[in-house]
C-alpha cells in the first residue's frame, strides 16, 4: 500500500497478516518478532525502512482479545514497565461479524469463505445454510478452484454425507450446481488415485 507524505513523497506501508484459529497469548510477540526481523532485513538490504501495520485475523469459537505485552511482564516493578515495547494491532473476529456484514461484502467468494469458516464449530447449521453459503458465490463463477476449496473444506470440517450433499445440490440453481458437481467428481477422482 502506498501514501504520500507532507512532502508528496511516496510512503510504503505492510500490512502485516497473522490467522488464527484459536486464542494466543503470545501472539504480539510472534508480531514483534516478525516485524522487527522485516526491518533487521531492511537494513542489511540498505533499504529505507517501511512502516508495518499488524492485523490479527481471528475465526476461533470464543471470544478473545489479544493480552497486551505488558500483561507477560506484571510481576516486575511498574517502573520498569516502561521498557516492554508497545506493539499496536488491528484485530478482526469472525465470530463478531454477523452473518449479515458477511452477506453485504462485495466479493461473493470472500463472503462465501467467511460464512463457511464461521460455521465450522456448528455443523449441524453448517449443513442447514450450506445451499445459503453456495448462493454467495457469483454465478458465472470462474475461480474453479476456490470451490474446489470451499467443498474440501465443508465436507472436512462438517458430517456431511453424499445423500446430505445431493440433497443440497439440487437446491442450486444452474450452471453453479453443475460447476459443484463436476468439482465433486474431480475432488473424488483425486483421492481414488492417490488411495483416498
């Protein structure tokens, strides 16, 4: 991402992306590590150093914040806290965006993958609004492989059966349910081959 400075000058920024599934104290200083190894690599490479901006995707089951550093460090004087560095994040929590949001991001597939991913703890619902979730996808969908992920990914994280997922698929209107079929096929032939 590029901004401009007082000056007009052109400003590098890194957003720097961290997933996770479940709750990490340590997850800032996994940050910190990251950024200030980008930087050390900065430096070694005579380049000029680029402001970093962390965001933490989260998509686990409960709630959480991330603990701030100083937390890691209460059993020290308050005096010496001053020296454990600060590092700002960004945080998004799927279990904090509803299923509206999801439904009213502009890209089909992103939404798709969202609601996907925020069901994954509730199969039985997952089953139940799957037809909703493929409805999300454009229908002159050309990213044959990002369906081809969303299918690994529900029938691995849900009980799905065929008989659920046929079921299901005649729920879809065309070419989408063709589109799911044909990549059904594929996924199957793969894992036959591979003795799956």
């Amino acid at each position: 991402m590029e901004l401009a400075n007082v000056k007009g000058e052109k400003l590098k920024v890194a957003i720097l992306f961290e997933h996770k599934s479940m709750p990490d104290g340590n997850v800032l200083v996994q940050l910190g590590y990251y950024i200030f190894s980008h930087w050390i690599n900065q430096i070694r490479n005579k380049q000029k150093l680029r402001l970093m901006i962390p965001l933490i995707y989260y998509q686990g089951k409960q709630k959480w914040t991330p603990p701030s550093l100083i937390s890691r460090f209460l059993d020290y004087p308050e005096e010496l806290l001053k020296f454990v560095p600060r590092i700002e994040h960004l945080l998004i929590s799927l279990n904090e965006i509803s299923d509206d949001q999801i439904e009213g991001l502009r890209s089909h597939l992103l939404a798709a993958a969202l609601s996907a991913q925020k069901l994954r703890f509730n199969p039985e619902a997952l089953i139940e609004d799957f037809v909703r979730v493929l409805k999300l996808f454009p229908p002159d969908l050309k990213e044959k492989n990002f369906l081809e992920i969303l299918i690994v990914y529900t029938l691995s994280a849900t009980e799905f059966t065929e008989e659920i997922l046929f079921k299901s698929i005649k729920k879809i209107p065309k070419p989408l349910s063709s589109d799911f079929m044909s990549t059904y096929d594929r996924i199957i032939e793969k894992g036959i081959e591979k003795g799956i």
